[in-house]
C-alpha cells in the first residue's frame, strides 16, 4: 500500500504583484502547505495571508517581518518574488542565507539567474556554495525571461531536422499594467526619449535576456560567437494616461528591444520585446495575428519552420494580469521536483517536467 505523502510547507517571500498570485497558488496546491509568509510593508504585518491574496477562507497563517521566526519554521521551501533588481546585492544575500539555513527557494527576483552558466560568477559561486552547505536546491524562472524562451521552443523543435534560427518574442501592450515605480522606471515610460532609462543601458539588456539566449543555445548544442542588444523608443502621439501613469506627448510610449545570439554574424537566437502603451504606437513593429491584441510568438526557422502565438488571458480578461499569474505560477508548480532535486543551482534544463497539479475535488 502507498503511503500518503505529506505536503511541503513553503513560505511566501513577498506579497506584490507576483507574490499575491504565488500565494494564492501555494494555499491552493495539493502538494503544498503555506507555513508562512514575509512580508516587507508594516501595513500588511498581523494580516490573514488569505486577505492579502483575496482568498475567502483564513488560513490561519499571519503575516510577519521576523526573519527568525519564519527560519524556525522548518519549511521545506521558500517562494522568492520580492523586487530584487534594484536590490541585487540585499536579494543574493537574501538567497543565500535561506539555502545555507537548509530550504529550497524558488525564485522570481534577478532574472539573469534563469540559467547558472550565464550568470555572473561571483553571485554563481555564492549561491552553489549556499546550496552545498544547507543541502539544498535554488531555481529562478518566470514567464518571460522563462516559460515562454525555454520549455516552449525546445517542445516546439521536437519535431525539426534542422534548426536555423529561433526567434521568442513577447508583444504586448503595457497599459494595463499597473507597475509605475518600477517598470515604467526601468523601461523609461513618460519620461523623454533621451532618458537614461535603466533597462536600456549597455550590458542591461543582455544580463536579464542573455541567460535564456544562452540556454536555448546549449539546449539545441548551438556555440554562440556572441551576444548582441540593440533597443529603440518611440514617442506618445498625444498626452494619455494608462496604469503606466501620464504619458506627456513626446515622451516614451512604446520600446522595442532585442537579445541576439550571434553565430557567424547573424541572428540565431533572438529574445525580443515590443512594449507600447497603446496600439497605435509602434505600428510598423512587429505584433500577433488580427484580432489578437498581447502575447508571445515562438519561431523557429528550419526543417520544418513553425510558428506558435501565446495569447494569455487572465480571469479579470487581462494580459497583463495573466503574465503575473504566469510569472508566479512557473515557480509554485516547480516546487515539488525542485524539492526532489539534488542539491545546488539549477534551470529548468536540470529538472524533470512539471506543470499543474488538480486539487482534490477534480
């Protein structure tokens, strides 16, 4: 007779945007049980985590700030969504004391974590250490950089002979997300097109983007000879507002970027992004099918080429909203193999597939 296997207590690490969607998800996983939840605010300390999720039933599990008392509660993972980019020395940090202390993280902060070859050497070397003296295992992914540049063009080329050039590009409209303070920072929305904006800066987009590139390269044995960027900004035709914000006319409505892995000088590898705040900026930029407004495009060119277009669509009818549901889910669905993983710094490369588990009334 098969013995039941106890869920695993996880604790939620943030309660933004993504982090709301990943408790939800963990409250409701068979295999998982919420043991904590940390949350940076003191306005949500001594909340029921199902309030800060808009879950009906209490779960009896309280918000908290204390660091200790969340490490003494034995978990045998942590969800990571805090904001880590603006932060990255606090987030490795972060990390590294959770694995070493012996839980597992799952993680959604510092996308250039997505694949440990690619990442920097310095916090690479942090982190397999940290995992090697707690026993542990650590696993960074998302929607995109993640789902949509790893699982789905590798499924996709099951069925090529041959494999010119892989192209993932995510199209989609931003003005429904609502994230100001730190995307419309980052990408440099409303603001001149001359601004410094943070994520366009040398070397910026190749550090979030270039570890899928690198990835999908050594997925499909590909050797790049190197790693490109270019970006372009347009515009706001007329002043408008949007979740963004207040866009002034003139000021930054729409980017377009992309990531190249280079083989014999041209493109083979390409992680692109077209971002407009509205539709009717950017009109010569690439986009999906008619009738199809936000998503993500696979294509693969080759024997035989393919292409895949990925509208999400979330339970309130947004695109955006289901790219943060996406974001969190990648991680909590991965918490089981990533438990059962051996030891140390691992991509999804390193693990058996995962996807969503029923809970029991289906």
């Amino acid at each position: 007779m098969t013995q039941k296997q106890e869920p695993l207590r996880v604790i939620q690490w943030s309660t933004g945007n993504a982090g709301r969607k990943a408790l939800a998800g963990i409250i409701r996983h068979p295999g998982l049980e919420l043991v904590g939840v940390h949350a940076h605010s003191e306005e949500k300390v001594g909340l029921d985590a199902a309030s800060l999720c808009e879950i009906d039933e209490p779960t009896g599990i309280l918000a908290t700030q204390s660091i200790e008392a969340l490490f003494a509660l034995g978990a045998d993972c942590i969800c990571y969504t805090a904001q880590g980019e603006s932060r990255i020395r606090e987030t490795v940090d972060d990390l590294c004391r959770m694995l070493s202390a012996g839980m597992n993280v799952v993680n959604t902060a510092i996308v250039s974590l997505v694949y440990p070859p690619f990442s920097s050497p310095k916090i690479r070397k942090r982190l397999e250490e940290a995992c090697r003296e707690g026993g542990t295992t650590f696993l960074t992914s998302g929607f995109d950089p993640g789902w949509s540049g790893d699982i789905i063009p590798i499924a996709l080329a099951q069925v090529c002979e041959r494999v010119d050039q892989i192209r993932v590009s995510e199209l989609m409209d931003y003005s429904t997300y609502e994230d100001p303070d730190f995307t419309g920072v980052f990408f440099g929305y409303g603001r001149p097109l001359d601004y410094a904006a943070p994520l366009l800066q040398p070397g910026m987009l190749k550090g979030g983007w270039g570890g899928m590139v690198l990835m999908l390269a050594d997925a499909f044995g590909m050797k790049l000879d190197e790693i490109r960027e270019e970006h372009e900004r347009l515009p706001a035709p007329e002043t408008f507002e949007c979740a963004m914000g207040r866009i002034e006319k003139g000021t930054c409505a729409a980017v377009r970027f992309e990531v190249q892995g280079i083989i014999a000088g041209q493109p083979a590898i390409v992680a692109a992004h077209v971002n407009r705040l509205r539709d009717d900026v950017g009109s010569q930029w690439d986009r999906l099918s008619p009738g199809k407004t936000s998503g993500y495009k696979i294509e693969i060119k080759g024997s035989p080429s393919l292409t895949c277009e990925i509208e999400p669509v979330g339970e309130d009818g947004d695109h955006n909203t289901a790219g943060i549901t996406g974001t969190a889910m990648r991680v909590v669905n991965a918490i089981p193999v990533v438990c059962d993983a051996a030891p140390g710094f691992v991509s999804v490369l390193d693990l058996p597939t995962f996807s969503y588990r029923a809970p029991a009334r289906f």
